[in-house]
C-alpha cells in the first residue's frame, strides 16, 4: 500500500467535533452524519472534521487515545520488548498527523504528542532492520 491510500483508509475513521454552525443531515455514501448542531459533539469521518476545520467550522475534540500519559506509557511498553507493541490506535500515526496538521489548536499539548509519536517506533525500525532475515 501507498501513503496515499494508507491516508485515505485513516481518513475514514472518525473524531469527535463541536460545530458552530447548524445544518440538517448530510447524506453521505458512507452513511448519513448530522444534523449540526452548533456547540453539541457530533462524530464525523476523519476527511470531513478536517474540511470544516480548515473552514473554521468546527473545533476538533482530542481523541480519547491522544494523551500524554497514554502516549508514553506506549512508548514505555514498546521500550521493554523486543517486537511491536499494540497501539492504542490501530492507525494512530496517520490519524494524528492528520488532526494535529488542522487542528493544533484545538489539541492540548500538540507539541509534545508530535514529539512523542514521532520519535515512537523509529529506533526500533532502524533496530529491526539489522535483525537477520527468518527463515521461514
């Protein structure tokens, strides 16, 4: 798979927004989101919250697995095994790319979720690719 279509599956996933305009339901072919209604939460596909975000249309609610804590007890976790560790969101990458390039604002601690999610798995790629190949 390429970036593009790995983005474009993550895309579809969905985050909580708090819109500020009001509008009926928006039928999709994916299904029907809506209505809007200003200030209540409301749950949208991934592609959609960052569209209206980029309008101002909308503020983009902190995913549940987007905190430090959880972040870096991860990280941690990761750390002490010799193999992957499961994540606490299955495209945790892509999706918080995603959010935190529209919606930094909208994010407490941004900058310290990029740092930690960028820095995540990179050392240990780099470890596993000196690993022997397996004999299958």
């Amino acid at each position: 798979m390429d970036p593009a279509e790995i983005e474009f599956l993550a895309e579809r996933d969905t985050v909580k927004i708090v819109p500020n305009f009001t509008s009926n339901i928006l039928y999709l072919l994916e299904g029907d989101v809506g209505p809007f209604n200003a200030g209540l939460t409301l749950e949208v596909p991934i592609w959609l919250a960052t569209d209206l975000r980029q309008r101002q249309k909308c503020r983009v609610l902190q995913p549940d697995w987007m905190v430090i804590d959880l972040l870096q007890d991860t990280k941690e976790k990761e750390k002490e095994v010799a193999l992957f560790t499961e994540l606490p969101n299955r495209q945790m990458f892509v999706t918080a790319n995603l959010i935190l390039d529209v919606a930094s604002s909208d994010i407490s601690k941004a900058d310290e979720i990029k740092t930690i999610i960028k820095g995540k798995r990179c050392s240990k790629l780099r470890n596993i690719t000196n690993y022997p190949p397996l004999n299958i």
